[in-house]
C-alpha cells in the first residue's frame, strides 16, 4: 500500500513551501516520525516528520523547488500499521469549564469581524485589465513602472501603448547587448553579487514590501520618563542576572506595559483585511519581539499568549525566544501568531525610528535607547527645575486605515504613563 | 364472435382486385408491424415510444386510399398506417424507430414522429395538432397555383379541443381552402373521454361554426371511410372548400406501449372488438369471392418475415454522427445573390423601403406572397402593405382572421409547398401565438425532414410609442434563443430593404424585425436604390468609426448609439457604433475586431436584459476577446421590467442617451 506524504501547513497564512534538503533517498526505510526532508516557508525552516512507516518509493519534488501546501512530496511503500490516523499535530482539547480558564483580560473583546467599506483607490493600481496584462507581457514591460492615468490611476491600454511606441519600462536584453564592454562587465559583476540573497533575505525583503504595499504607514512617538523603572533596576539588577542567567533590560518593562495597554485599546491589537471586509480584534495578545540574528537577518519572536506573564516570566521568555532564534532552534510557534510586535531599537542606541508593520498586525512600537538627559522637573512648591534623569523615545508605526492619530496617542500615552507610575518594585521583591 | 358487415357502395364499388389487395395489405402491415413493435418495446428491444394504431387500420387505409397520390397528409404519432397506405416503406420506419442516419428524421426523432414529404406526409411532431396549419397552408399554396393538390389534416378527437385545430379548421372554412380535416375519434385521448375533450355530442358537430359540412362515418368500415374520403377530396379540389369527417373508431390498446389502458371497460372493447375493421374486410372480400382464408395467412407470413427483416437490418444501419447537428441547423442558398448598381435611387423613409421592397418582390416573383391581419384593403395597421392589396389582389395579398399561429402555421405549409410567404404579425407582440409554430415547424422542419422552409415573419417592433405593455416589444432575445430561425433588425431604410430582399431568398425562416419609432422618422430618410438588391444577412456593419469604445446596436437604438458618440466626441472620446444588423447569425468578427482596437464594449439594447442578446454578445466577447479588455464589459438596457404606458415611465424605460452617455464615461 503506498501512501503520500504532503506538503504540511506550518501556519495559517502559509500558502507555499520550498524544499531544502531531502533527508531520505529512494529505498531508504523510514518510521514514523523520523525526518525525512527540511523545508522553508515564509515563517519558518523545519524538518518533516514521515507520517508513516514505510520503504520510500518515489521522491516527487527537487531540492529547490517550491510547491504549495497540500503537493504531494514523497510516496511511501509499506504498512499502515503505526500511522494514527488523528493528525498529529492536533493539541489537547481545550477546558472550556469557565473556573479553570483565567481570565486575566476580562475588558478583551471576543473575535470580532466587522464588516468594513472598502475605499475606492484601494488597491486599485494593482488591478489590471486583461488587454493590460497581455500587452506587459507581450512587450515585456514592467507594469510597476507604468503611471496610470484611468479612474483612481487605474493602468489603461493606452498608458502601456504610450510605453510601447516609446520603449520606455522595457526590459530589453538588446539593450544589454548595446553596451560597451566594460559596462557589461560591470553590471555582470554587480548581478553576480547581487544574484546571493539568501533565503532569509528574501523573505525579508519580500515582507517588508508586502507590508509596505498593503498598511498605511504612520509613525508617532512619545517621550517616556525611565527615571523610576532605573531606580528598580538598578536596585535588582546583580540579583536578577545571578538568579536567572541574563540582564534585566528595560524590554520587559515595556512589553508588559504594552500588553496592558492592547488590552485597553483592542484595536491595535487587530487584523484587516480590506480586500474581504473584515477586521479581526484578537482575543489574545501574542507579541511579537523583533530579534537581530547577528546582522544577518532579522525574525519575529513570538511570546504567545504574552498577557499571562509577570515581569520575570516576560523576562525570561523573551531572553529564551531570543536565544532559540539566534540559535535556529526555534519550532514554529516561536515564529508565528503574534498579534502585534515590538522592535527593540534602543538596544542599538537608536535616538528614533519608524519601523515597518509585521503583516499581518496593524502597528509595531519601537523601542528607542534610554539616556539620562536634562529635563525639567517641577518642585513641590511650584518651583521648576532642571533634573538629571533616565529618559527615552518609544515610538509607534500604526496603519491608518485602522484606526486614527487619537487612537495611536491614546495607546503610547497609556503605555508611558504605566511605565512612569506603576509600583514597579513590588514585581521584583 | 358475430362481426357486422361491410359492403362497397361508393367509390370504393370501382376499385379494382388489386387496389382492394394493395389496402388490405397496408391494413394488415400496420397491425402486423406495430404488433411486432410493441412487442420489442415491451421487451426491451425499442427505446423511446410506440403508440399503436391497431383496430384503426381501416380508418388509417382509408384515408389514403381515398386521397390523391399527390395530395398531402398532415397527421400525428398515430397514423403510421397513413404513411404505409401513402407509400413509406417498412425500412423508412425502421430507420426512424432505431435512430438511424438515413432514416426519415435522421436520428433527431423518434418512433411514428416523422414525415416523408416526398411520398406526401408532413413531418409528424408532438405539439398536437400541429401540422394541421401546415397542411392548411399547403392547400393555400394549392389554391394559388391551382395545381389541384388537396391537403388533409388529420388528428384524433382529443387534440380538436386545442385552439391550433380550431385556428386551422377556421382559416380554411374562412378562405374556401381544399382541406379536408379527418379526426379519428377512438374514444380516448390518453386517457381522457370524449366528455373531457369537447362540449358537443360529436366532434363533427363543431363544423357548423366554421360554416363547414361535416359527417360522422363507421371508421372501422374501410369501404366506407374510402367513399367519403373520396367524395371529400374531390369537392375540396374542385374549389368546394374544406369538410370534416370524424371516423368513429377505438384503438385495441393503450395511448402507448407502456399503457395498459385500464380506463376502458369491458362492454366498450368488446362492442368494438366484433367490429374489427380487418375482419370485416377479410369477411367481405372472402363474401365477394375475391380472396380466401388461405391467401390472408399466407400474406401474414410473408409480411411478418418482411417486417423481422427489415427491423433487423435497420439495426445494423449508420448511427448518425454527432458532428452533423451543428451543420444541419440551416439549409445553405442555392440561388445567387441579387446584384444592382444601385444607380437608379429614391428618396424613402424606413417604411417606405420596406413597402418598396414588398412590392418589387411580389412582382419579381410570383411565389412570394403575404397573409396577416388587415393588410389587404386596409393595407395594414401601419400601412406597411401600401398599394399592393390593389396592384396584387387577394390571393397574393390575404387577409386573415386573427389567428396569429394559424396563419404562420400556414406559413411554413406555402413554403413546403414551394411558395415564399411573408407574414405580417400587426404587432411582434403577437408573436407569442405564432411561437409554437415557429419553433416547432419553422425552426425544425430541414434538421428534422431535411425540407427548407423560406419564409419571413416581419411585423412593428419596440417602445417609444406610448402603445404599453403589448405594442412595444423588442422579441430578439426571444426569438433567438430558438435554433433553426434567423433574426434580423435593420435600422434605416437601406438595410431594410436589402434585408428583406436577402430574407425572401433566404432558405430558411426569417425572423424580420421593424422597428415603429423608425417607420417615419424624418431624419432616418435615405436615398434607397430602386430595384432589387440585397444586404448579407449576417453581416454587421459599423456606422460610425472610433478608437476607444466599441458600441455595439441595432434596430431602433442605433440612432441613439450615434447621437451619444456625437456628445461624446465633444469630451474626445471616439466611439466605435456597431450596428450588428442581423441578430441570428451574430457577426462576431466585426465585434471582436473591433474590442482588439478599442479594448472597451458597450452593449445598447431596446430590450429587457436578462437572459438577452446583450448577455449573449457580452459572454462572446468575454470568451473570444478577454485578452483584448481593458474594462468591464458594460450593457446599456431598460430594467428588467414589462414595457410600462405612462410617458414617464416609457421614457423612463428606453434608454437614453443620455444614460449611454453616462454609461460610457465610466469606461474610463
Ligand atoms: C399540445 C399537446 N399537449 C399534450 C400532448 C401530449 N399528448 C400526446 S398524445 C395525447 C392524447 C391525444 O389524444 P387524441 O388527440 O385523441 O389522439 P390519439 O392519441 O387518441 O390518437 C396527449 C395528451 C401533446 N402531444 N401535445
Ligand atoms: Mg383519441
């Protein structure tokens, strides 16, 4: 009896995956669960654990090649015998007994769809005619060039006409062709260079331009006082790296003062898609905490479920996360699910920075460096000042198609104000 | 079993031995053959139907055997033993029963639902009774060439409830036709009773109202079914008009093969069991001392081996090939296209051009004629027939009662027959009587039959008069939607004429559609060339050249189309009008060639939009021009409502152009 194995669908916006590496060749006897290929999708590389038990009879896919969730991958000849037929990645069934579910954000709004208008000018250049597309296609044009002048700056016949009888947006191998020598050498020499873009990269890259694509960029951003978070600090800090293995930096601060603050304002906490109407409001706040893999790239580590944590456990967890996707140890739910994301500048000494919206969340904070500053402190009496104290930018990329500037503010001003006021202390002794 | 006699009175007293064997021997091949039949149906052997006419063969003989070998048999699913006495062979029949390729329908019916026009029997159909008009209008054709032929419309007592047997039976009364209507009551229709079917103790008693003489004769008695056949003939072909003869008869079995007709009592079968119409004959013929027992037997032999052979072979003959179906939807023009120099012009409007064109047909050809309401002395409601009622009389120009399917029905007779009639409909509105004869002759009559039927249809179409709900209809889409019949709209008074022209030449029906806004518009008034000449049907054309959006047309929203792209010119966009001009067949070419230049289409249509040309044109457009879009395809129609009255509401409804306007501006 043979069986196949498929595609797996590591995460719910994954659509397609690329094979890395086969593990198995042909003839070779596997077992349930043992690695048979690696593969790399958008969020994550992994192995693929054989389903079945069997003598592998056909490899159905090259290394390199990028087939969708679902293809079929590998033909297995052999018993059935220890395959259970329950998917294996299926978790335990949920309590739903309301007594043993704490319900830490009780102000949390179910998943909510509302139905939303869609904007005219949405989207709208990407839309293109079928005499469009032919014409791009058959004049080889690159239609991310051409300016439409149809309604909402739609693409018309005749806008790539007038590119045609022009040849402008052209992309001519005669041109090449045409060129000195030297230059062809040159520009051989730079796509040599260029051509080694990792799959990392890549992936990078393509997000960033997707995001960038499809959310309205705003940045806001907001002077935060770190004067009495320091004081804690300072006071534990010797303690903190000798009980747990790692710093107490200020991201835990202001990630747990991020949570509360989504819990708050549940829309940023949200997803949109335009194109099908709905908005999402998560009921859980998974965040998401940027991580720099050495200046080789960069992924997004998720704290699931971050809202059940207190300082140390937020901590730790980000300190463990952090470490896992340094090491390329992370599992798929250390990549996938957050709900809205943090980007930890400061820890670069950044003064500000408007970073990109990890899709498909509808804002990124960032986190700016901490610096004693002069600032201006009011006395008891009324008497103004000028005080030496720890202080900071956080600043906050937001879609505008969500929501608004008030909305934005709210949430950053209700962030600073918990990171100023609240009894920090008393989450450490 | 004692069985009543029969004795030869009439014209049957001077047949000769022969004559008496060949109609016994028809009898008999009926009764042997759809015993046979009936036996494979139940056996599995036979699909579709058998609807046996057996204990009726005397009426069935009868009626051929007192017609002309030249005169026509319209009848139904029941009267194969007609076929027989009229000479279709027992090969042609099993072809039609197996499907087969060269049988009388080709494979695209079935059973007794066919007709060998050659050997004088008009296509058999469902629709009951409707080659009743048919065989009318071959009697009309008769009347006018006096070529002598009497038609015969026959069906059982139950289809004389339907109002096409009551519009056929009087439209021959009313113009004196040489029909004789033969109804073979035999109890039941189906299932249901005389009593179910018609109010009169006799079916023949209804003949008073058509001002027509009728008789109830013994149908199973062949002498005498012969002699009043006869006699009937003879009077209608010589110029005596129509009569009816109703044959008191009963069929041995069910209505078909599955029936097991439970209906029937007892007394009543056995009443007319001991009148057996082919023991009576055999009786008198042994009485008479001209045949015996022995050759009767010895007949049956033979034709039960004749009847297993040629089931046999039929089996074993060409399927037909699907591939075929497309192709035999219309006869292919024989005859040349007309040309003129078109030198010699007159000024006209739309009207005036199809009058002209009328007139100059009728005189050309003396085959091409016309019926419809009022068109005679009246010279028509819209005077459409001006002048030719006094230039060519009654016979070429009829006056018909209000008998919209009749007289089509009628149509598709004359032109069998070898005339080319041109109905009028008063309004296209009164269409939808006609449609049963339209779709189911007309449309059908050379895929079926393999016979081409030429004939026209033309009458007022479309809103804009303040006429309401009734008078104002754009039928396109209704009509088209019927494979088998060509459609054409023209918009001005040149391509009415050469279409109308085109459409009396054509082989085939034509559906031609006027539009009443444009009979006199003044501004439509053109010079139109004198004499005969002709526009391709199946050709577009376009009538105002443009680059960026083709919009296409016809009929009465054509000068709309134009006065838009006017106004559009003004904003520099260039409007491409297309008027399709004929709907069946569509010129796709010149609308894909035009979409490749344009990339933007636009559908105008006076019409309701669904299910319409407009959907028709746009899905071609979108499977044979997709690549050449740049928008939408966009259709330009009235709300999917009736055509309402109030001047506001009319106006409301017709597009305007300034909704076409609008419209196109979107395309942007
Ligand atoms: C217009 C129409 N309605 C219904 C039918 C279905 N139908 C076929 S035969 C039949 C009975 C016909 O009875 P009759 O006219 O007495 O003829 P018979 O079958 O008795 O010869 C009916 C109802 C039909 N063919 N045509
Ligand atoms: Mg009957």
């Amino acid at each position: 009896m043979s069986q196949i194995v498929t595609m797996p669908q590591l995460g719910e916006t994954v659509t397609e995956g690329t094979i890395l590496r086969w593990l198995v060749k042909v003839g070779d006897e596997v077992k349930e669960d043992d690695p048979i290929l690696e593969i790399s999708t958008d969020k994550v590389d992994t192995e693929v654990p054989s389903p079945f038990n069997g003598t592998v009879s056909n490899l159905l896919v090259e290394e390199g090649e990028t087939v969708e969730v679902g293809a079929s991958l590998l033909e297995l000849d052999g018993d059935k015998t220890n395959t259970n037929d329950t998917p294996l990645k299926e978790e335990p069934k949920e309590e739903t007994n309301e007594e043993n579910v704490q319900d830490t954000s009780p102000k949390v709004a179910e998943v909510q769809n509302h139905n939303i208008s869609k904007t005219p000018n949405e989207k709208q250049n990407l839309k293109l005619s079928p005499v469009v597309r032919k014409l791009a296609s058959e004049h080889n044009i690159d239609i991310e060039k051409v300016q439409g002048t149809g309604k909402d700056g739609r693409i018309k016949r005749q806008d790539i006409e007038k590119i045609i009888s022009s040849g402008q947006g052209m992309i001519s191998t005669e041109k090449i062709a045409e060129q000195p020598p030297q230059e062809k050498e040159k520009e051989m020499l730079t796509k040599e260079s260029s051509n080694n873009i990792s799959r990392l990269r890549k992936r990078i890259a393509e997000n960033m331009i997707i995001s960038k694509q499809t959310s309205a960029h705003v940045m806001t951003s907001i002077e935060v006082d770190f004067e009495n978070i320091e004081i804690v600090r300072a006071k534990h800090k010797a303690k903190f790296k000798e009980e747990n293995g790692f710093s107490l930096t200020y991201l835990p601060f202001i990630s747990l003062a991020t949570v509360s603050a989504l819990r708050e304002y549940p829309v940023v906490n949200s997803s949109f898609d335009l194109e099908n109407g709905l908005h999402e409001i998560h009921n859980h706040i998974n965040l998401g905490i940027a991580v720099d893999l050495n200046q080789q790239g960069l992924l997004v580590g998720t704290l699931q479920e971050a809202d059940s944590f207190n300082l140390k456990g937020i901590a730790r967890k980000i300190s463990e996360t952090s470490k896992l996707l340094r090491d390329g140890k992370y599992g798929l739910d250390d990549v996938s699910g957050s709900t809205f994301t943090i980007s930890n500048n400061g820890s670069f000494n950044s003064f500000l920075t408007s970073p990109i919206i990890n899709q498909p969340n509808v804002a990124i904070l960032s986190t700016e460096s901490v610096k004693k500053r002069p600032v201006v402190v009011q006395a008891q009496d009324g008497s103004d000042s000028i005080a030496i104290r720890h202080t900071g930018i956080l600043s906050i990329t937001w879609d505008h198609r969500v929501f608004d500037g008030s909305v934005a503010l709210l949430f950053l001003n209700f962030i600073k104000e918990r990171l100023e006021n609240a009894d920090w202390s008393q989450e450490l002794d | 079993m004692q069985i009543e006699k029969i004795t030869r009175k009439g014209y049957s007293a001077s047949l000769s031995k022969d004559q008496l064997w060949e109609i016994y021997k028809s009898m008999k091949t009926q009764r042997l053959l759809e015993d046979r039949l009936l036996k494979m149906y139940k056996g599995g052997q036979l699909s579709g139907a058998v609807y046996p006419g057996i204990g009726q063969e005397a009426s069935m003989a009868g009626i051929a055997a007192g017609m002309n070998e030249k005169d026509i048999f319209g009848g139904t699913h029941r009267d194969l033993g007609v076929q027989i006495k009229k000479g279709v062979t027992l090969k042609e029949i099993a072809l039609n029963f197996f499907g087969k390729h060269d049988g009388p329908s080709k494979g695209r019916d079935g059973n007794s639902h066919f007709g060998v026009v050659d050997k004088g029997t008009l296509m058999v159909v469902s629709p009951l009774p409707d080659s009743a008009p048919v065989a009318v209008g071959w009697a009309l054709a008769s009347q006018q060439s006096g070529s002598g032929v009497v038609a015969v419309a026959n069906c059982g007592e139950g289809a004389t409830a339907t109002g096409t047997w009551h519009e056929s039976i009087n439209m021959a009364g009313v113009l004196n036709l040489p029909v004789v209507f033969t109804v073979q009551n035999n109890q039941f229709a189906y299932s249901s009773p005389n009593e179910t079917e018609f109010g009169t103790p006799n079916v023949a008693d209804r003949a008073a109202g058509y001002g027509i003489p009728a008789k109830i004769i013994d149908g199973n008695d062949i002498y005498e079914v012969i002699d009043v056949m006869h006699e009937a003939c003879e009077s209608a072909r010589e110029g005596n008009g129509p009569s009816l003869i109703e044959l008191v008869t009963f069929r041995h079995y069910g209505h078909a093969g599955h029936d097991p007709a439970e209906y029937v009592n007892e007394e009543v079968r056995d009443f007319w069991m001991k009148r057996d119409p082919i023991a009576r004959f055999e009786d008198s013929l042994v009485e008479e001392g001209l045949f015996s027992t022995e050759q009767f037997v010895s007949l049956a032999e033979d034709l039960e081996a004749e009847i297993r052979e040629a089931l046999e072979w039929a089996k074993t003959q060409d399927d037909p090939d699907p591939i075929n179906e497309v192709e035999d939807m219309f006869a292919d023009r024989t005859t040349p296209t007309i040309s003129n120099d078109e030198s010699d012009t007159k000024t006209m409007n739309y009207i005036e051009a199809i009058t002209n064109g009328l007139d100059e047909l009728m005189e050309n050809d003396e085959n091409v004629f016309m019926m419809g309401e009022d068109i005679g002395v009246f010279e028509g409601a819209f005077k459409a027939t001006k002048g030719l009622f006094n230039k060519y009389g009654p016979f070429r120009v009829i006056d018909t009662s209000i008998s919209e399917g009749g007289f089509t029905g009628a149509a598709v007779g004359a032109a069998l027959a070898g005339k080319k009639p041109i109905v009028e409909l008063q309004f296209y509105d009164f269409v939808y009587p006609a449609l049963d004869q339209i779709t189911t002759e007309a449309a059908k009559y050379y895929w079926k039959a393999g016979k081409s039927v030429p004939m026209v249809v033309r009458g007022p179409t479309g809103a804009g008069t303040r006429s309401g709900p009734f008078h104002s209809i754009s039928p396109e889409s209704l009509l088209a939607h019927h494979p088998g019949i060509r459609v054409v709209a023209p918009s001005n008074p040149y391509d009415a004429k050469g279409l109308l022209v085109a459409a009396v030449n054509d082989p085939n029906p034509v559906m031609y559609l006027e539009h009443k806004k444009l009979y006199r518009k003044p501004d439509l008034k053109m010079e139109v060339p004198l004499g005969l000449y002709e526009v391709e049907i199946g050709k577009g054309k376009v009538v105002r050249q443009g680059t960026d959006i083709t919009l296409v047309t016809w009929s009465g929203m054509v000068p709309v189309a134009n006065e838009a792209a006017e106004v559009l010119s003004k904003e520099n966009i260039s409007v491409e009008v297309i008027d399709i001009r004929t709907i069946v067949p569509l010129d796709e070419e010149i609308i894909l060639s035009s979409v490749e230049k344009t990339s933007n289409l636009c559908i105008l249509q006076e019409d309701v939009p669904f299910s319409s040309i407009a959907s028709e044109i746009s899905s071609v457009v979108a499977e044979k021009g997709f690549w050449n879009l740049d928008n939408p395809i966009l259709k330009v129609t009235p709300p999917n409502t009736h055509i309402p009255f109030a001047p506001v509401l009319e106006d409301a409804f017709i597009p305007s152009v300034e909704k076409v306007v609008k419209a196109l501006k979107e395309l942007q």
